[in-house]
C-alpha cells in the first residue's frame, strides 16, 4: 500500500490563523481526500483533491474555510483557515491503493 | 446518504474472541473495511471484504458479510492486549468512504 507522509504531526495554534497541512504520498495516486476526526468522533471527509481541478467539497465543507492545493500527482495541502477552538480535531489525508484506502499519520490540531 | 452505524464499546477477556458489529444502509457498497486506531495513532487497514463475498479469514481476523441485512462483523480470535484500540467499519461508495462512529474495544487481563 501507498506511504503517506503528513506533518505536522501536531500544533497548537492561535485562534484566528491559519494552518497549512501537508501530505506526500510515495507513487502517483489520482485523487486525495482529506477528513476530519473531532475529539471522541469519527471521521467525516471535508473535500477530495484532485490535480489539475479545483477540490470537491462535502455538505458543511467550503473552500474559504479550508483551502486545498493538489499541484501534482503526489502532493496535497489542506489550510485550516481563520481558526476557531471548534476546529480542533485530527486531520487526515488518505489515498485509494489497491483495495484499500491509507491514511496518513494525522495532524492533531488543538486551536487555543 | 450513507449511514454507518456501530456499538459504541465491547470489553473483553484476554484469549477470548471479539465480534464487532458493523451495519449499513448503501446497498451499492462495492467494498467493506475495517480499520484499527490506536491512542494517539492514524488509521491502520486491517481487512476488507468485497461485496460479493460473505467471508473473509486473514490469521486471526474474520469477516463476516450480510449483503440481505447489510450487517458486517469483525471476529478477532484469540484476542490479545494489544488489540486494544478503536475499530472503525467503514463502506466506500463510489469513491470515498463513509466511516461508523469506531467501538472501543478494551482487552482485560
């Protein structure tokens, strides 16, 4: 399966900024999608990058809020922006490879 | 929409065997998964079932598949402290994954 690497692994950040999440993937992949896992939650996909178009976002998703960049086949980034202590959660980005989708290792936000 | 749902907490006996329970509602699931989270930890793949099958067997793990009621299980042999974790159901349609809420799974010696 795909290798994801994703960092930062954690921060702690000021409400009212904005933080850029990363995800390097080993091999080329078509789509990236990236979730969010709130404290004692499940996770629940906030948009599907793909490159060359812009991201598709889910219901309660939009773009303002969470910017997305796909610039090639192996990279993604995710902005939480304008922060609020409601956004803390683990971030998650994921690739579909060979029957099974792999996650990265998550990004565990805390907004102070 | 998709809807998964999943019991919340299973404690068990060091040995015993563990089944979670796992049910759906999209009946064009193409593939069934089951993932481990370990505290402080990502999403590990531990199996998937595809949805013409109704078992599935790798080691310890089994899979079993209800396509009539869409129930989906998870029977861990021999269960081991370090299968202490949340697992977490989840079926793809079309493209993405719908994930249940994970049942925390508490090996006890």
């Amino acid at each position: 399966s795909a290798v994801i690497s994703q960092k930062p692994s954690r921060d702690i950040c000021q409400r009212g900024t904005s933080l850029t999440i990363q995800c390097q993937v080993d091999s080329q992949v078509t789509m990236m999608f990236w979730y969010r896992q709130q404290p004692g939650q499940s996770l629940t996909l906030i948009a599907t990058a793909n490159q060359g178009s812009e991201a598709t976002y889910e219901s309660g998703f939009v773009i303002d809020k969470f910017p997305i960049s796909r610039p090639n086949l192996t990279f993604s980034t995710l902005t939480v922006s304008n922060m609020s202590p409601e956004d803390s959660s683990i971030y998650l980005c994921s690739v579909d490879r060979n029957y099974g989708y792999t996650f990265g290792s998550g990004t565990r936000l805390t907004v102070v | 929409g998709e809807d998964v749902e999943q019991s919340l907490f299973l404690s068990v006996r060091e040995g015993d065997s563990s089944v979670i329970n796992c049910t759906y509602t999209d009946s064009s699931s193409t593939y069934l998964y089951w993932y481990k989270q370990e505290p402080g930890a990502g999403l590990q793949l531990l199996t998937y079932i595809f949805s013409n099958m109704d078992m599935k067997q790798d080691q310890r793990l089994t899979v079993l598949l209800n396509k009539k009621d869409k129930h989906l299980s998870l029977r861990i042999a021999d269960t081991q402290t370090g299968d202490s974790a949340i697992y977490f159901c989840a079926e793809r349609g079309d493209y993405k994954l719908s994930f249940g809420a994970g049942t925390t799974v508490t090996v006890r010696a």
